[in-house]
C-alpha cells in the first residue's frame, strides 16, 4: 500500500511532532480485515497507530476516555476506536506487566475481539 496519498492535515503533522508518544506500541498486529478496508480508504494503518499512541482515544465515551488516561499511567490495557468510511476499527494495547509496557497493539474491528 502507497503511503503518498494518505490525507494528513498540517495541524495533524504538528501534533505529531510536537508530542512525545505515551506509551510503546509493543508488537504491532491487525486483522485482514481491518487492512483490507483501510487500504480501500487509503487510510495508513500507522496513522490510527499514531493517534492511539499519541492519547487521542478517537469514539470512545469520556469514561472510557478516562479509563484509558489512568492506563496509560498504570499500564493496564488501552482501547482506542476510529470510524473509518462508516466501519468502526478498535486499536487495543495490551499490558505486559504494571511498568507501563505494552505486550501488542491490535487493529481490529469490534466484531473481531
């Protein structure tokens, strides 16, 4: 999949540079599936990785959203969920132990877990 029409806005691009990831991926994974229809969508999987890591929790409600603050502090599981093209997609990082390490990251859709 070509990365060189992956829509990213300049704000976006800022962002990014500006902040420091919040935690480690771990080993990265996704469903078929998910890569299938983000690449219909032109969508970069390492774009969704990215938010997810960056703290932008994408559709969860705010108690999740919190949920997933004190996560990161803890280093229990962290669940992101993005609407791509009307498809909901969850990243999850799983806890490796309680110093902050995460074992995997999972894109998948809900359907999946």
């Amino acid at each position: 999949m070509s990365t060189d029409n992956i829509p990213v806005s300049a704000q976006d691009v800022q962002a990014l540079k500006t902040y420091k990831p919040l935690f480690d991926l771990g080993l990265v994974v996704a469903t078929p599936s998910v890569l299938r229809h983000l690449e219909q969508h032109a969508v970069f999987p390492a774009a969704l990785l990215s938010r997810h890591q960056h703290g932008n929790w994408g559709n969860v409600d705010p108690e999740d959203a919190k949920a997933n603050d004190q996560a990161v502090l803890s280093g229990a599981r962290v669940i992101s969920s993005f609407t791509v093209a009307g498809a909901v997609i969850w990243a999850i990082s799983y806890a490796l132990g309680t110093d902050g390490n995460r074992a995997s990251t999972c894109l998948l859709f809900p359907e999946e877990y």
